[in-house]
C-alpha cells in the first residue's frame, strides 16, 4: 500500500473540484462534498475526458463531453452513455493535506 499527497485541503472548498497529478501521468479529481473528500479518476470512463471540467450536483459528478453522471461514493455511472464506473480512491485527510491510500503498482483506472 501506499499513500499519495495530492494536494492541500484549502486548494478544494466544500463544494468544488480540483485536479491532482500522481506520478506525473495520472490524473486524480479531488472534490470535496459536504459529506467530505472524494478521490476518483481524473478521466471519464465513457470517453477520454478531464473530469474537473464538469460540474457536481449533490454527490454527484457530471462530465460535460456527454453528460454521464457519476455516484461519488462508488463510481457507479448514473445516467448513459458512460457504462464502467470510474475508479474510486480512498481518502485520507492528514495535517491539512488530502491523501490516496493505493495499492503499491499504477493507479486503477476504467477506460
């Protein structure tokens, strides 16, 4: 297991979204909810698309390229034409830094 630093609580207020790069290739959406942070792929699974330039609803997150929608609790796709789940990470707040806890190895992600 490892655990990755992503990016500093402050960066991301409740309600927004930012991206975090993990080993300078991965990207990672870090969104914080008001049920608290939330780590995913920074890509949709549907179709090759950066995920921070959608928008949240609720715990929800959208992308803008064909609208899917995403649960933010288990990547579960909501509405089509996304069909795979994005990967989800679990997080760890720790002295005022956001963190991924992984398996050693690159990270999942479904394309």
């Amino acid at each position: 297991m490892r655990r990755i630093d992503l990016l500093a609580v402050d960066e991301v207020p409740v309600g927004t979204m930012k991206m975090a790069w993990v080993d300078g290739t991965d990207m990672v959406l870090v969104v914080n909810t008001d049920a608290g942070f939330r780590a995913t792929q920074g890509i949709c699974s549907h179709e090759y698309f950066e995920l921070d330039k959608g928008f949240l609803t609720g715990g929800t997150l959208t992308c803008a390229l064909h609208l899917s929608r995403f649960d933010l609790d288990d990547g579960e796709p909501l509405d089509p034409p996304a069909e795979l789940p994005l990967a989800i990470y679990p997080t760890v707040v720790e002295n005022g830094r956001v963190l991924i806890e992984v398996p050693n190895g690159p990270l999942e992600v479904n394309e």
